[in-house]
C-alpha cells in the first residue's frame, strides 16, 4: 500500500490516453523442443511494430513460480498487489457471475451437497449436478426463504456451486463456514467470530434451516453449505490512486466485476472484437484509462487449441491500427498470466509485454514474442505492479519525486 499510496502523491492531471489490451493467459509455450510459442507463431505485424518502436518484456503476475487466477493477476496489471489485496471467496464469487454487491451486502459461495437420514454429509458437491438443476434449486431458495428485514438473493454458478448474498443494515463477515470440508459430518453451525457478527450468524442459521426443509426431498441436492463469508473489500480506488478516469470493455462479468472492484465503469459487450473496438471508439473521449479485455485467447490456451490461440492473437493485430487511429498517448498490450495450450491451464510463466509512446527509449526488440521480450530493457521478470507507474510516466501523469 505504501508504494501504492507514495505513486498516487505524485499523479498530476493532463488530457493524455492510456490503452490496455490484455489477451486473457497471453503467455505460452512451444510444442516441441525449440519451437515457436502461440505468439511467436502468430503473424502480428502491427503489434511487432509497436514492440519495435516501444520498449518489452515479461511481467510476473503475482510472484515467482505462482500460477494466477485471472480475477488476481488483473488487479496486479490494475496496479494493485494481488498478495496485498486480497478480496474473500464470497465476494469474489459474486464478482465472477456479475452480481452487483453492494457495501452492506455480506456474500458466501455455497455448495449443494447430499446428507444421509441422520444429517450427515455423503457428498459435498451432490455428485456434482448438472448446471440447469443448480439453476432451478437457486430460484427456488431465491424465492423461497423469507428472512424479516433482509433481502435474500441465491444466485446459480455452476454445476453444485451457488452464491447467497444477505443484504441488511448491520451485517458482518466474521462467520464461520458451515462446510465441514469432509465427508460424514454434519453441516457446521455459523458461529460468529465476535459479537458484532451475532446478527449475521443468527439470519444465516436462519437460511440454513429453512433451505433444509425446502430441499428436503430433492435428490441428490437435499441440503447445501456455506463458505467464505465476505463483503466488498475497502480497497482504494483507480481514480483517488492514479488520478485517471478509467472504463472497461470487456466481455466476460468476472473482468468487468473486478475492473469495478477498483471503481472503472465497465461496459458489457458481445464477445466480439469488432463491438470491443467500436465501443472504445465511440467513448474514447469519455475516459483517460481504457482496458479492453479478449477472453478467447485464454479459452483456447484451456481447450488446448495451439492454432486457435495462435489465429485469435492474429485478430487481436489486425485491430490494432484501429486503436492507433485514435491517438493514444500509451499503449500496452500484454496477458494477465500464460496459459500455453500444451498444459490446458494457467501457468506461471511471466507474461510478454508491450509498452508504447513517444517517451519511450526504444529497445532491441523487433517483434512481440516471449523469447523477444525477455531480452526487452523492461526485463524478463519484472512486477506486473510497475506497469501503471510505467504507463503513468510515460502519459506525462508523474511528477518528479523530491526536490
Ligand atoms: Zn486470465
């Protein structure tokens, strides 16, 4: 926080314009001894001519030789240390299916899960039901439970996953889970942690109970558990810190859940380039910061799919020239974390990065590839927490520190 807080200090006002392109788990790998990446192998001149003209490297997202969840390593490219600033499960939750939690709110991820005639859990994930039976038990507590005083909201996630929202004056997190975490227990009771939680505890026994009797006879969901009881974390905001006015266009909640978790506006668009690019277009006078987000890149990285990754790089390039039609002071383009297609998930491989402007000092590399960026002068690990100051100085934003 204090580096945080001792950048902010030093932010001025000008009418500069910050891009951040971020191809969701850019990073990759060869598929054989020797051989290209995803990136390497795509062909990206106008993002090699950016990388020539502006300065390179790899970013970690959180530390050495951790793997990143997206909602973290975003918040690091946001400037935020994603080890620092932590947001708890519940929360977190809420902000991956676009639930818009508010101040008061106290959220937790919740399990359906099975128990036996005595009570007991056989299976914490109900033999993980289907999504669409998730969804039709989630409305149905929705609708169901009736608390005095507080609004109930049971929101469907996926397969056994749920997210319950309590909204009320007075609440607290400081619950204890009620998911016993093994097999052949009873669901815990939510004790609270201290006094000011008694009410919070007490309403949750409450949905508990009640959601017993109404999942009653469902099979194999006939009852449900609770964790992670957390509320909106007190984080400062993008603008207090950097002084930018900042939107996101991103096509998945969970990035525009945590681009709003620093105070950006995000805009909801179709999972489409062309509509990203033509929003951007069209508020480009509206904001000083515009993170615009590509899920698929990371998508294919998952499915495994080496050329698809490759192809959706090579889209990404094309709009490019697009985005320099407006002028922008600095441009950075990057991943959140690696997600090469020959292990099926995130990895934590520092993540290539470009930094473009009319200050930078260009470096030796020509084209923008993980092998070309680690001989960049930005290095070939460096803190993805030093891409804002970065991008700050290089928009003009930063004035000099001490006399
Ligand atoms: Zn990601």
């Amino acid at each position: 926080m204090s580096k945080l807080k001792q950048i902010g200090k030093l932010v001025t006002q000008n009418s500069s314009k910050i891009l951040m392109v971020v191809m969701d788990g850019l990073g990759g790998l060869s598929q054989n001894v020797n051989g290209k990446t995803e990136l390497e192998t795509a062909h990206t001149p106008n993002l090699d001519k950016l990388a020539a003209e502006g300065i390179c490297g790899l970013h970690l997202p959180v530390g050495t030789g951790l793997t990143p969840g997206s909602g973290p390593a975003h918040l690091g490219l946001f400037g935020y240390d994603p080890l620092e600033f932590q947001i708890g499960r519940g929360a977190l939750e809420a902000v991956g299916i676009g639930f818009d939690l508010k101040k008061e709110d106290v959220a937790a991820r919740g399990n359906f899960c099975t128990v036996d005639d005595s009570g007991k859990i056989s299976d914490r994930r109900a033999g993980r039901i289907d999504t669409p039976t998730c969804q039709k038990l989630s409305e149905l507590l929705n609708e169901k439970v009736k608390i005095d005083g507080v609004e109930v909201f049971v929101k469907p996630v996926r397969e056994h996953r749920f997210l319950l929202v309590l909204r009320s004056d007075g609440l607290s997190d400081a619950v204890a889970d009620t998911d016993p975490q093994r097999t052949g227990k009873a669901p815990l009771a939510p004790e609270a942690f201290e006094p000011k939680a008694d009410k919070t505890s007490s309403i949750i026994a409450d949905f508990v109970e009640q959601a017993a009797v109404i999942l009653k006879d469902q099979d194999p969901a006939n009852m449900l558990l609770l964790r992670g009881f957390s509320q909106l974390p007190d984080w400062p905001l993008f603008h207090e810190l950097f002084g930018l006015n900042a939107c996101a266009i991103a096509a998945y909640p969970m990035y525009r859940g945590v681009a709003k978790l620093v105070g950006m506006e995000a805009y909801q668009v179709d999972d489409d380039l062309d509509k990203e690019f033509a929003l951007l277009e069209q508020h480009w006078s509206d904001y000083d910061f515009f993170f615009l987000h590509m899920k698929q890149t990371d998508s294919a990285g998952e499915d495994g799919d080496f050329d698809k990754k490759v192809s959706l790089i090579e889209d990404m390039d094309r709009m490019i020239p697009r985005a320099m039609k407006l002028k922008p002071d600095v441009v950075i383009v990057t991943g959140d974390h690696s997600t090469p297609a020959i292990m099926k998930k995130h990895s934590w491989h520092p993540v290539p990065l470009l930094l473009w402007s009319k200050l930078c000092r260009p470096d030796n590399v020509k084209e923008f590839g993980e092998r070309a960026c680690m001989n960049g002068s930005l290095g070939a690990s460096f803190p993805a927490t030093d891409i804002m100051p970065l991008a700050l100085a290089n928009a003009g934003r930063l004035e000099k520190f001490g006399a």
